[in-house]
C-alpha cells in the first residue's frame, strides 16, 4: 500500500505557480476536478460539481470570451451556494470537505485546493497535475514527483526534472547516477558539467562498469585506478579522483582497454 504523504501547506502548493511563467491553470483545474469530484457523496451534487468545473475550465481554455467567463463565475457561486447551504442544514452530519476542496479549486485558489484534496486525494496524484500543469519542455516528470514525495523543495525537484530531461540521451547507466545524486540533493550545476564529460567519453560496457563502480566511491578501485594514474604521470588526476572529482573518472574509466 503507498504511504500517504504528510499535508502540505496552501503556500507550498503555490511554488509551482510562481516557478513557471507557463503554468497552465486550465490543465490543473481538470486534472484537480477528475481527482476530487468523483470523491463527492452526494449524486446530486457531483453532479452539479462536474458541470461547475467543465464551465470553469473551458473558461481558462478561453479566457477572453465573456460569455464564459459570466457562466464560469456564476456557475461556481452557485456551487459555493449549496455546499454552503448544505453545511447549514447537515450540520456534522455529512461531509462536504471535497466539495469545499473542489470550491476552492474553481475559484482559483489553487493551494487551498491541493491542501484539502491530499485530506481524500494521495498526494503522488495530486503532485503529478502540479507537475505536468508547469508545461515543462524536455523535463523528467517522473523524478521530480519522486523528489517532492521524498520532501524535497519544489525548487530542487523542479531543477533536477530539467536536467535529466536535458541529458535524457546520457546512457542509462549514468542516468541512474545522476538520479540518485538528485534524490540524495547533491545535483548542483558542477556534477552536471562534470558527468556531461563523463557522457562524452563514450565509454564501452566494460568502462562505464568501471565508471559506475568509481562513482560509487568503491575505496579499492579508486586506489587501484589513482596508482594507474600516476604511474602514467597524471598525478594531478590521480589526486582529484582520490577526493571525489568526477571529471577524473571519465579519464580513468577510458584507461580500461575497450
């Protein structure tokens, strides 16, 4: 079973808004709607939910029609209006938290809504709408989600989502390095030069065996291939692989015969 993650704040769901100058609201207003309506108790009112939201988003489809616009606006103050009349008349009675989290929603309080939702709605599924509503071009979706479940700040997840959607055509076996490097928060833009020149060494399945083991900080092999080294004259290199440098593994990795 997938652990549900802790609720997050209104203001931390507002990160993603503010990171993406595309941020496509009509997208996430769909994709939210399709997570939080089905949730609704009451027939009658999912079903006055489902057309609210179809209304609302074929508004921010066209946010230049008026006519839309007056039905978006009048169509959500009327579900606002019986959620708030049934909370009236139920008392604790009945459950209107989804219908609340879905008024939330179409009047534009995005946060708000994904706060509430993660009380019904496994946060993985809302995080993947956020995700995807930023539009972003060449960036791994799927690792910024794992990012953000594992508690990482949507700064970070979002930038290591764009490198490895930029190097998407590194080897796998690098690509799994430098994922866990993003997971572990040690993915700065110097990694990423360094394991760009590690891409371009284009190793054989026999170095980047190698370059995989000295990546991992394998004591041994990193002696072993520091000794090789110097015993070559490259002494400086030899010493930054000892420390860690990851522009010296490519070297030593390419001293394996192909």
């Amino acid at each position: 079973m997938t652990q549900q993650l802790r609720r997050h704040p209104a203001s931390w769901w507002a990160q993603f808004q503010e990171a993406s100058e595309r941020f496509d609201t009509a997208y996430l207003t769909e994709g939210m709607g399709d997570l939080i309506t089905p949730k609704i108790g009451s027939p009658l009112l999912r079903r006055e939910a489902e057309i609210a939201t179809d209304v609302v988003v074929r508004h921010l489809n066209k946010p230049q029609a008026e006519e839309l616009a007056d039905r978006a606006r009048k169509s959500t103050a009327r579900l606002v209006e019986t959620v708030t009349r049934l909370e009236e008349r139920s008392g604790d009675g009945f459950s209107l938290t989804e219908a609340y989290a879905l008024c939330h929603l179409l009047e534009g309080r995005l946060g708000e809504a994904a706060n509430a939702a993660e009380e019904f709605v496994k946060t993985q599924q809302i995080l993947r709408i956020f995700v995807g509503a930023m539009r972003m071009e060449r960036f791994d979706a799927d690792l910024a989600v794992k990012m953000l479940a594992a508690g990482h700040q949507p700064a970070a997840a979002m930038q290591s989502g764009l490198v490895v959607g930029k190097y998407s055509w590194w080897p796998s076996w690098l690509i799994k390095i430098v994922t866990e490097r993003a997971m572990d928060g040690h993915l700065d833009q110097e990694t990423v030069q360094a394991l760009d020149k590690c891409a371009y060494a284009e190793l054989s399945p026999a170095q980047s065996r190698i370059a995989r083991r000295l990546l991992a900080g394998e004591d041994a092999l990193i002696d072993a291939s520091a000794v090789r080294l110097e015993g070559l004259g490259e002494t400086d290199a030899a010493e930054k692989l000892r420390k860690g440098d990851l522009t010296a593994v490519a070297l030593a990795a390419r001293l394996i015969p192909v």
